[in-house]
C-alpha cells in the first residue's frame, strides 16, 4: 500500500520535499528527489535549477553544468541558471560556459494597458 501511496503523491509534495532536503543540507538525498521528480513528471526549470545547486554543494561540477545548461535549453534567459553557470565557470577557472545568443522579444514584456 505504501507503494501505491509514493505513486499517487502529487508534484507539489515532492517539490517541498526537495526544498526541505536542501535547507538541511541533505544534498545527496536532494539529487535523488529532484531525479526522481524528472523521472515521474519530466524536467522542468525549477527542478534542474534544484539539482544544479545540488550538484554543485557536493563538489559534481560537471553535473551541475549539465543541469544548468539544461535549464537554459528551456529558458535561455534563466537568471538562476545564468548566474550560477558564471560561479561555475569562475570556479573551473576556464573557458567561459556558452550562453545562449537567443534573442528576446521586447513585446514579450509590454502589457496592454488595461489589463
């Protein structure tokens, strides 16, 4: 029965189970929720955002890289994964990581007035 239970939890609860395993510095536990959220529901940015921190507090660089980058497949503009793939970068010491040369419509951001 408890099986049946861990399938039918919904996505929010194993979201705050990974935000809880990250205040508590649970890191390894932490890459095992966020796998396990983009296993049962797919990658998201949020998710890959989690497990880039993650993956950068135990030292797994080259993951954190992957799932950062991974975030700005999705979202080229991501500030999260932007600013933590420069720390990255800073802390490799080398070649700059490739940022997305993508560009962003300005409409996109103009409301109509009124609304």
């Amino acid at each position: 029965m408890a099986e049946f239970a861990e399938r039918i939890k919904p996505r929010a609860q194993y979201v705050d189970e990974a935000i809880e395993l990250a205040l508590a510095n649970r890191w390894v536990e932490a890459v095992q929720v966020n796998r396990g959220i983009m296993d049962r529901f797919g990658p998201d940015e949020d998710t890959l955002n989690r497990l880039g921190k993650a993956y950068t507090e135990l030292g797994q660089v080259d993951n954190a890289v992957d799932s950062y980058k991974g975030t700005l497949k999705m979202n080229p503009v991501n500030p999260i994964a932007v600013k933590n793939l420069g720390k990255l970068q800073a802390m490799r010491g080398g070649q700059p990581v490739p940022m997305s040369k993508a560009k962003v419509d300005v409409d996109a951001f103009i409301e109509e007035t009124g609304k």
